[in-house]
C-alpha cells in the first residue's frame, strides 16, 4: 500500500530534531505508527507476542539496553514499559500515561457503538 503524506510528517520531522523523543498521541487505527515508521531507522514493537516478555523483563532490570540502536527509534506501544520513555528522557512517564488515558476514556465515551457494546456487556456480565 503506498504511504499518503500527512501534516503531521513534517511537524514530527521537527519535533524530532528538536527533542530526540516524541510521543505521538490519538484514537485507534489513525495512523500513529505508521506516521512513526516513515522516519524510524529502528523499530521496537512491545506488542509483539513472540518478543514482549522479554523486551518487558529487559525495560525493567535496563531499559537503557531498548534504546540502543538507529535512530530515530521507534518503540511502537511504550506505554506498556513507561520506564522506557523514563530512561529516554530522564523523567516520570506516569503524569504522560495517566494524560493518555484520560484522552482515551473522552474519545470512547464520544463513540456510542462502543458505550452501546460496553452497555450490552454489562447486561450479561457479573462484575466482581
């Protein structure tokens, strides 16, 4: 599939020389990694079933080890390893999770197929 240039290219373009890390936020499915690959030279992809363990056990004991390679480097999904954007920058990665979280939980609760699904779901299910 060809790639469609976005705004956001070249801002991230920017955004990367500037910083050196940058985190690209938004809804599912908009193009967030694939933006990210167009000018990643390495990629770490923490989703990956057959490498998360690991890359997970490593982020913990010495994160400093993930982000050794080309860069820019793409860690695709960090938040699941916070230590990682902690060890990149130097700082506390909690304040960037909970800001990720709380702009998750507005888009879906705009979406109503999914509040209609999760409402369905609770129908059916105990919670304990």
């Amino acid at each position: 599939m060809e790639y469609l240039k976005r705004i956001a290219d070249e801002q991230l373009r920017l955004r990367l020389e500037a910083f050196g890390a940058v985190q690209i936020k938004g809804p599912k499915w908009c193009g967030k990694t694939t933006t990210a690959l167009m000018q990643a030279k390495s990629v770490i992809k923490m989703q990956n079933p057959d490498t998360r363990e690991g890359y997970l056990a490593t982020a913990r004991t010495k994160p400093s080890v993930l982000l050794k390679g080309e860069t820019p480097r793409l860690i695709d999904e960090w938040q699941v390893a916070p230590m990682l954007f902690e060890a990149a920058l130097g700082i506390d990665a909690e304040p960037l999770i909970g800001m990720q979280a709380d702009y998750d939980m507005r888009i879906t609760r705009k979406n109503k197929s999914f509040s209609e699904r999760l409402a369905n779901i609770r129908k059916v299910t105990a919670i304990f």
